[in-house]
C-alpha cells in the first residue's frame, strides 16, 4: 500500500525495485538502503516462526502416531533438510514470486471458502448436520475440487504459454 502510495502508476510488480531509483529527497540512496534492509530483517525474523509451524504441521500429517518431533533427532532434522533444500530449489528456480501468489491463491482460496467448511459439517462429532447438510457439502467439495483443478491447470498453461 505505501509502495503505490509513493510511486504510484510506476509502482513496479517488485516494490523493492522501485528502490533503485532517486525518490527526489533528500537522503535518498540512504532511505533506500533503509528500505531493503528492513524487508530483509523482517524476512531473517519471520521465517523461523513461520517454519516452526510448517515443519511441526507436516510432521503430524505425514507422521501422525510417531513419538513427538521434539525427542525424534533424526526425524526432525530429515524433515528440516527436505523443507530446507525444497525452499532452496523453489526460490532459485521459480522465475518470479507472482507465478507462486497465483497457485497459492488459486488453492487457498478454495480450501478457505469451500472446502473447509464443508469438511467441517461433514465431520459433525455432535451429529448435528442433516443428511441433506452432508450430501450439501459432498456436492460442494467435489464443485471446489473441480474448480481448484481448472484453477491451476490454468495458471500453469497461462505460465508455459509465457516462457514459450
């Protein structure tokens, strides 16, 4: 938002490379410098937390009746090196952070609005959903599934049909 409030109509798809301009103030090559230095701590201190729950939330789905992360050394760090080395391979060879916001928001979107709900209402430990309410929610998980399935197969054709 502060990005295209500063730049506005020139607000490039990378904010930071905006950066590499003269702002026209005083002291600009520092705010600047400011500028990138800040989006890289901020980076430096959020990864450990957002991997902390990545790593201990994939551990529980591929391993779910294994002894805890915590007293399993080998577990954890083969699970460490593979989330490690993946994000390594994916941050070199993605050729740029919107094709990634596209396939996220493609499956985030659905799963947020379609399926988990409807996932919730047939799980019903209370047996409060109706029959109706779960053949409801099956219909809907099938529509979402299909709809993520063109979704992506969309973004993936659009994102060969550009580097072609």
């Amino acid at each position: 938002l502060f990005g295209f409030l500063l730049f506005g109509e020139a607000t490039l798809g990378d904010v930071l490379a905006n950066f590499d301009t003269d702002l026209g103030i005083p002291y600009s090559n520092v705010l600047n410098d400011i500028v990138r230095i800040s989006y890289a701590l901020h980076l430096m201190l959020v990864f450990p937390v957002i991997f902390f729950s990545l790593r201990f939330n994939l551990d529980d789905l591929v391993f779910p009746s294994a002894k805890s992360l915590e007293v399993d050394k080998f577990r954890f760090t083969l699970i460490t090196t593979g989330l490690i080395s993946l994000l390594y391979v994916a941050a070199n060879f993605v050729p740029s952070i919107w094709d990634v916001f596209q396939f996220t928001g493609a499956t985030a979107t659905v799963c947020l609005g379609f399926i988990f709900p409807a996932a919730i209402a047939l799980r019903d430990p209370q047996s409060i959903a109706t029959k109706k309410d779960k053949i409801l929610s099956i219909v809907m998980i099938v529509l979402a599934v299909f709809a993520n399935v063109v979704a992506i197969y969309s973004n993936a054709d659009a994102l060969f049909r550009k580097h072609q």
